[in-house]
C-alpha cells in the first residue's frame, strides 16, 4: 500500500439549494449521490455528474436532523424535529414511508452494515432499534437522563454507542440490550459519537472542545485532542481509520492523523460554525455543512473538498490498498493492545505506530449554510491550494 505523501485539500463543487442551515451529510456508496438535511425541513439528493439536478424531498414537518444512505444505497433515512423517522427512495419521485419513532426531535440516524436494522436517538432520553424493511420497533435503550444526540452500530452490529447531554457516552451490548459501560470523561454535552472502521475504538466529540478517542475492549482513554476553540458538532473516521475529521463551532474542519496523535490540517471556509462532516465509503471525498453567520449575500450549503496523495490515483494502487486493509487493522488493534498497557496515554500519543499511512486521494469536504432566509448552497472545489494550514501539536 502506496503511503503517499497528502497534499492540501482542495475545495471541488458548490451546491446550492438549502435555504437554511445544513444539519447532516451523507455519501451513497457508489458516491454517485449525496444526500444533506436542513433546517429548512427539506433532505435533498446531490448528483456528483456535472449538470445534474438535484432532487429536493419534502416530507417532514421541521428541521431534518440527520440523513444516513444505507449500506446499499437503495434508501435514504432521515429523522426530524417533527418526532419522524422517513425512509426515502432516492430517485425522481421521492417516495417515503414514515413511522412515529420517538416522542421528541429524531438528532440520529444509523443503519446496520447488513442494512437490516436502523438505531435512532432522540430527546426523549432514548435509543431505539428497528427493522429497516417492516419499520418495525424491536427495543429500546434508556439508560440516559438527558437528551441524546446521536447513536451507531459498530462494524460487526454486536455494539452500539450513544452520546448525550448528559455528558456520559455509553456503550450498549445489542442482545442483551444492557449498558455495558459508561465513558464519563467529557466535561460537557457528547455532540457525536462513532466507531473506527476497526470496531476497536470510538471518538466522541463535545461541547468541551475536545475530542476524545477509547479503547472499548479495555474501556481506556487512548487519545484527547484539544486542537478546536469552540464546541466540536462532528466527526468521521477515514475509512482506513488512520485519519479523523472534525467539524466545529469555531468554523473550522481539522484532519486528524491518528497513527501520529496530530493535528494534520486546519481547513477554513464556514463563516460560521461548521456543524457536520462525512467521509465517503471509500474515503476520497468528504462533505461538510454549515451555519453561515453573515449576511444574505452569502450562500448557505455545503463544501465539497478533495485532497489527493501524490502516489494516488491508480487502480493498481487503489487495488492494493484494498486488498492490504484488512492487515493493517489487524496491525492497528494490535498496536492499540501494546498502547493500552501504558501508565497514561495523552494527546500525543500514537495510535498504531509501525503502520504506515494509507492513501488519503481526494478528500470531499462540503461547507458553510448562511443565516435565516438566505439561500443555502453546495461546493466543489479541485486543483488549488485552500485556506488551509498544516500544524503539530
């Protein structure tokens, strides 16, 4: 697997449509679409082809909290402040059906990598499991005494994590529906939670400006990173789990590099806060969105960026890298077991020293929403250097 060297994002597209804040985006598997929620209550489909148009669905009531393509790319799920769940077929009609999932805003949706089931969190103080094809409700996790902002499956579907206002991330045991054990080491509300690719580790980020990452075998701390100056709203893991990207209140994204414990890249453009941020699958484009604090002549939407490494870009390489991954996570969980024996682990610390860099080619990175009334919108940007400046700690 080619470690090339990675150069500055770039931004690659902007799409406008939203005419309020952007609250979540996801990518289609084939990366052929991507899907954004706003607070303009609307969840729309982009087409990554030149002069495509994009599909606008309404539906909800208010503010769609969260989109999530499921693993197949056949369904769009989306939750509300409208209390709803909506499972969408992403094609011209825009057809949906629609379930009463919780008895306050949906913030979370997530599917099962077998695409079966779909977990939900909510500020009713609740996750909650179903069946994708039925809508069908199968149980509820409710251990939480606040609201609860966001909730997924791990790899391999056995766990789930949730994050909530209560300042606690827990992680739940799927058959036996009980709580295994409690992470209470952010010192304010957990915005977002997630599972690295490897299913060995989350990364939870929090109204505390940090973002903290764990061991959930020997429930540790194994990093906390302190690089934001405002509430951190969002994160992804690269698909190769050696990088993280964060989005936060201080309209900055920052690019991880977790084998080294630092930071990579700042990424500006938001003019206000940055509130979401996803990778694709295949982890060469990531889309962010935003709140943009100025006047209507700025449009709201989201940034779509793009990095590339300098050895990217061949199928050979590509293929390598795919047919590599699978050690190298088995080298990551590996070093994580030699790191977790450590006396303190600490900002700086490497996750997976010895395992080389993956490729990181073209980074989607997605931007700002404007304020109230204005138009929303969503960038590409490719072949120029950004404002964007890469730092250590």
């Amino acid at each position: 697997m080619a470690a090339g060297c990675l150069e500055d994002p770039s931004l690659e597209r902007h799409f406008k449509g939203h005419r309020d804040a952007v609250t979540s985006v996801d990518f289609s598997l084939n990366k052929k679409q991507l899907a954004s929620g706003s607070m303009d209550s609307c969840l729309m489909i982009w087409s990554m082809r030149p002069q495509m148009r994009a599909y606008r669905f309404v539906g909800h009531k208010d503010a769609v909290m969260c989109v999530q393509f499921s693993p197949s790319g056949h369904l769009v799920a989306s939750g509300s402040r409208d209390k709803t769940v909506r499972l969408w077929v992403p094609s011209v009609k825009g057809e949906s059906t629609v379930f009463k999932a919780h008895t306050a805003t949906v913030r979370s949706v997530h599917f099962s990598s077998d695409g079966q089931s779909l977990v939900t969190a909510s500020d009713d103080k609740t996750v909650k499991v179903w069946t994708v094809h039925r809508q069908k409700f199968l149980f509820s996790l409710s251990q939480h005494i606040n609201w609860v902002r966001c909730a997924r499956f791990s790899p391999d579907g056995r766990l789930i994590v949730s994050a909530s206002d209560d300042k606690t991330v827990k992680l739940w045991d799927k058959t036996s529906r009980e709580c295994i054990h409690s992470f209470c080491e952010h010192g304010g509300f957990v915005n977002h939670v997630d599972f690295h690719p490897s299913g060995t580790c989350i990364a939870a980020a929090g109204t505390d400006n940090t973002v903290k990452v764990w061991d959930v075998r020997m429930n540790r701390l194994l990093q906390h990173y302190q690089v934001h100056s405002a509430v951190v709203n969002s994160l992804s893991f690269h698909p190769s789990g050696n990088y993280l990207v964060t989005a936060s209140n201080d309209s900055t994204l920052k690019i991880l590099d977790l084998l080294e414990g630092r930071l990579l890249y700042t990424l500006h453009g938001h003019q206000g806060p940055a509130t979401c941020v996803a990778f694709s699958r295949a982890g060469d484009l990531f889309a962010s969105g935003g709140s943009d604090e100025q006047q209507s002549e700025m449009d709201c939407g989201v940034h779509l960026k793009k990095t590339k490494t300098r050895d990217s870009g061949r199928n050979h390489e590509q293929q390598e890298e795919e047919a590599s991954l699978a050690n190298t996570l088995e080298h990551i969980m590996a070093q994580l077991d030699v790191l977790t024996q450590a006396e303190s682990v600490k900002m700086k610390t490497n996750v997976a020293g010895s395992v080389g860099k993956s490729d990181f080619s073209e980074a989607f990175y997605s931007c700002s929403n404007a304020a109230l009334g204005s138009r929303s919108s969503l960038y590409l940007v490719a072949g120029q250097r950004c404002m964007c400046s890469s730092s250590k700690f």
